[in-house]
C-alpha cells in the first residue's frame, strides 16, 4: 500500500472539493480501512530519523503541535512541495538566502 500520495485518498479529496461530502468519505474510510489492516503489524513511518516516536503518529503530532517550532520530518516533503512551486515565482532565488539547521540531514553532494 502506498500511504504518500495514495490514489484512493486523491479521490477523496477530489469529491470533497466536488462537493460530494458522502463519497469523499466513504472513499476516505475505504483508505483508512486498508491502511489499518495493512499497518497492523508492519512500519509505516517514512521519517528516517531515529526517534522514539518513530511510527507513533499521535505522539509525534502533538509533540510538534505543543512546541509548534517545526513540522515532523514525514510532513515536510508535502509542505516543501508546495514551497518549490511558490518558489518559482522568483526564480527559486529563495534557495540563496537558507541555510538549513545542522541537525537537518542534508543530501550528500555528488563530485563532478
């Protein structure tokens, strides 16, 4: 099951946006349902950082929503998306002026 991204759950969200309330939820649960069954005994946490919270959603998200500094690490690429297209705007100039955090794994650079 692919939980980023999940073509069930675009659906969903397409119905709601429809005005659909009654589809976007049962296509909704039909998501929840098999992400239940799938994830009852496996992983399904895409942060790569070892964390104590790892693959417990709740405590994590309200860790995050108490110090509200910054987004837990597997909501970042989905904000960071929106970000890159906001960003064309201005020629992605922006990427000049950040400097990430340290604790913050960066991609490796690759040798010419």
């Amino acid at each position: 099951m692919i939980i980023d991204g999940n073509d069930k759950e675009k659906e969903a969200m397409k119905a709601f946006h429809q005005g659909n309330r009654k589809e976007g939820l049962k296509l909704q649960e039909e998501f929840a349902a098999q992400f239940r069954e799938e994830y009852k005994e496996k992983d399904h946490c895409s942060c790569k950082k070892a964390c104590r919270y790892h693959g417990n959603c709740k405590e994590c998200v309200a860790i995050h929503r108490a110090h509200q500094e910054h987004l837990p690490n597997c909501m970042r690429p989905i904000v960071n998306n929106k970000l890159i297209i906001l960003s064309e705007l201005t020629e992605h100039t922006l990427a000049n002026e950040i400097e990430p955090p340290k604790e913050i794994l960066r991609r490796e650079k690759q040798e010419n």
